[in-house]
C-alpha cells in the first residue's frame, strides 16, 4: 500500500468512527506531523476522500469533514453484506470446497487464539485472510473487486480491539463454515447478514456515543483531524 493510501485510510477510519466530526477542519500539517510523514501524501489523501464525499474542500480554508447520514452508514453495509453473501453462495457451489474448508477452520482457529490473546494483529490478518479465502473458491473476481473497494468504508481498527465482536465473529465463522459444507444458500446468507447488521449497529452506537449526529454541528467547529 503506498503511502498517500494509508494516510487516506486513516482519515477515512477517523471520519467512520466519529473521532472527527462533520464540519470540522482537517490542517494538513497537524495530521502530517502525527503520522510521520510530508504534507503531500496528506493533501492527496485528502482529495481522494474529497472525491469519495467524505470531506469537500474550501478556498482558502482547506479541508472539511463532510456529512455523513446515518443512512449511509445503513446502505454501506447493506452493500457490502450483499456482495459478501454473493460471493460466499458463489463459494459454497465449488466442486472443491471441502479443500478449502480445511484452510477456513485452520484460519478460525487462529483466528480464536488471536482474540483470546488479545492480539489485535493477528485478528485483523486473520479476519482478512478468512475472507480472502472465501473470495478465492467463489473464483469472482469482478465481483471481489467490488467488494474489497467497499470496505474501505469498513473501520476494521474499530473492531479488531473489541473482544465480543471478536468472539462472535469465530463463532458466526464456525456456522458458515457448517453451511457450506452442507452447502445451505440460504444459511449462508443470512449468516453473513447477520454479521453486517451486528458492524453496522455496533458502529452506529458509537457514533451516537460520540454525538455525531448531535444539532449543532457545523462548518464553524475548529476541532482538527489530529485532535
């Protein structure tokens, strides 16, 4: 990932997860000196966010968290549940998917371990590495495409940290590797449903912890990015 990518995927996350909120100012030099890095990769991190909608410039004034409904947030991981349970019912038709849920229950268990040590890590290689894998015996690749750009809009590091969400993950990861293996469709996609709608609910609920969609909020607020 280069690294004009990686600043924007940090702001993105902060932008998600309401550690910066609508209206406030993004100062280029305060968000470079916390990440290490120059001003540029900064600025046109920002103007690939400018041009996803999450923040819209202003001359002279620089960069501003644009607004985000708590329907997108809704139709974000609608997309992506949509994509995901495609993909897996695409999986689950694989004349050779028994050789890949062996490699699914060996990643689940690390997986467990990882969430169990408390390795933030190791859980966010393995919940990628799970995916990934699904991605492979569903041989989509159009399709994974797709859905790899969606989640972007998924802050992972939001997640990673919490324990529940983690138990719960191997725990829906061991059913869905149950439906395949009957390969269960409908199983399978309301499975992967289910688990979006859990994201999506945990991360609104933050939001409104941190008063994202409180009144009030409004290009005047001088919060910055790195604050």
């Amino acid at each position: 990932m280069q690294l004009t990518d990686e600043v924007a995927a940090d702001l993105r996350s902060r932008i998600l997860t309401g550690q910066v909120r609508p209206g406030a100012f993004i100062r280029l030099d305060d968000v470079a000196a916390e990440l290490g890095c120059s001003v540029t990769p900064v600025r046109e991190a920002l103007v690939t966010l400018r041009g996803e909608g999450l923040v819209r410039s202003s001359p002279h004034r620089g960069f501003i968290v644009g607004e985000l409904k708590r329907g997108d947030i809704v139709d974000i991981f609608w997309m992506q549940a949509q994509l995901s349970a495609r993909l897996a019912v695409h999986a689950a038709s694989n004349p050779d998917i028994d050789d890949h849920l062996a490699d699914l229950t060996a990643i689940v268990d690390d997986l467990a371990r990882a969430v169990e040590a408390g390795d933030d890590q190791m859980v966010l290689d393995r919940e990628y590495q799970f995916q990934r894998r699904i991605h492979v015996a569903a041989d989509s690749w159009k399709l994974a495409w797709f859905l790899v750009a969606a989640t972007k809009y998924t802050p992972y590091s939001f997640y990673v940290g919490d324990r529940d969400w983690g138990t719960q993950a191997v725990e829906s990861h061991r059913r869905l590797i149950s439906h395949f293996r009957r390969g269960d469709a409908e199983a399978i996609t309301a499975e992967i449903h289910s688990r979006f709608i859990d994201a999506r609910e945990r991360l609104v609920r933050e939001l409104e912890l941190r008063g994202f969609w409180d009144d009030g909020v409004a290009e005047s607020d001088q919060r910055s990015a790195s604050g």
